[in-house]
C-alpha cells in the first residue's frame, strides 16, 4: 500500500515538474528575442526589434535603405503588418539604432479612425484598390495624415466623388477620396491632424468609408507600412 502511494506521488511530481517547464519554455518563446548580426541569403547585416509606434518607413529612413528592399528581403507582403518585437532585417548594416524623436513630426497619421475593409492591392468592386478603405467607428471626420499643402480638389473625381490630395513637400503625398463635406480648397495649407473633411457614401458603394492612399511621386505605396 505505502509503495503504491509512493509510486503516485513520484508520478504527479513528475507530471507537475513537466507541466511547469512546458509553460516556463513556452514563455520563453514568445519573449522578445533580439537576433545577432547575420547574412540573409549571403547578406550582412543587422536586426532591428520593431519598438511601440514604429512603421516601416521610419525604420527604413532610420537605417537609410530603401523601404522596398526592406519589405522584399523581409518577403512581407502588400497586407502585411509589423508588431512589437517582431525582427526586420536591415540589410548592409552594422547595428541596431535606436529612433530619434525628430522623426516623430514627419510620421503619417491614421486619417480616420475605422477599420480597414479593404486593403492596398486587394480587388475591391472590381478594381485593384491602390490605398486602403476605411469604415470609419464613429466619428466621421478626416484629419490631414501629415502637413502640407492642399494641392487637388474635385466635387465629383470619377466614382470617387469629393476627392482632394495634399502634398508634404518630400515627394510624398496623400489622397482622400469618398468624402459627404470638404473643408478646404486647393492652395490652402493645412496641419497634421488638422480636420479637413467627412468621410460619406458613394459611386459604386453607398456604404460609408474614406478612401486614403499614400504617394510617393505618382507611385501609390502601401499606407500601412507609413501607419502606425
């Protein structure tokens, strides 16, 4: 009897040792784990741990290099978004920095806050979207995602209806599209986060959404690798 009871508690130690280093290594794993420098397909390099309000784009003016070749060795995709901790690879380059705070005015802004029912590249009524679409929560209102200077507007732009693009003066610029209320015109400069329409309904949808695309020249990029 007393061995039986022996041989009982040997095995629930044995199972609750076993349960707490499956759980010990378990968080082990989804901790922040900061790579060493190393080769990527042959390639020096550094990684960099994505910190809380990093895009992808300041991470590439951080290390000078260009935001394609970060996403393309990277292999992440048009819909892809980055988290906190996540490892990006920066290729050529020594070691990891950190972010100054000057760069903090040049980030762009969600336009609208919303949910995005249809993203950079996705097939939506029939065209391959060229920004993103965002049903907006609550609040209708559209912020300028950087300053700049309000250099397009249209009251009726083809199916997109009110339709106005602000230039920053870097080469990028900002589109907003699908709007019930425009209040600013061409020539007018506007600041960041400074309310400049209400997102409606329209052309082929009458649901309610902005549409917002991201610039560079007249190359539209993905906003959500310029959005924190």
């Amino acid at each position: 009897m007393r061995e039986h009871i022996f041989n009982n508690r040997k095995k629930i130690t044995y199972l609750l040792t076993t349960i707490f280093y499956l759980l010990f290594f378990a968080g082990c794993a989804s901790a922040p784990y900061i790579k060493p420098a190393a080769p990527v397909a042959g390639i020096p390099g550094v990684y960099h741990r994505v910190e809380k309000g990093q895009t992808l784009w300041k991470i590439s003016k951080l290390y000078n290099v260009d935001l394609d070749r970060i996403t393309q060795i990277n292999h992440i995709s048009d819909t892809s978004n980055i988290e906190i901790g996540q490892l990006i690879f920066i290729p050529n380059r020594q070691k990891q920095v950190s972010l100054p705070d000057r760069y903090a005015s040049e980030d762009f802004m969600w336009p609208v806050k919303g949910r995005v029912i249809a993203a950079f590249g996705q097939v939506f009524n029939n065209m391959v979207n060229k920004g993103i679409n965002i049903q907006p929560y609550d609040n209708l209102e559209v912020v300028a995602s950087r300053a700049g200077k309000v250099v397009f507007y249209k009251d009726n732009f083809r199916h997109f209806g009110k339709t106005l693009i602000i230039d920053h003066g870097d080469g990028f610029s900002t589109v907003y599209a699908r709007n019930a209320q425009v209040f600013v015109k061409a020539g007018d400069s506007v600041g960041k986060g400074s309310v400049i329409a209400k997102t409606g309904c329209g052309g082929r949808s009458k649901s309610t959404y902005l549409h917002f695309e991201i610039r560079k020249g007249y190359a539209p990029q993905n906003p959500i690798f310029y959005l924190p």
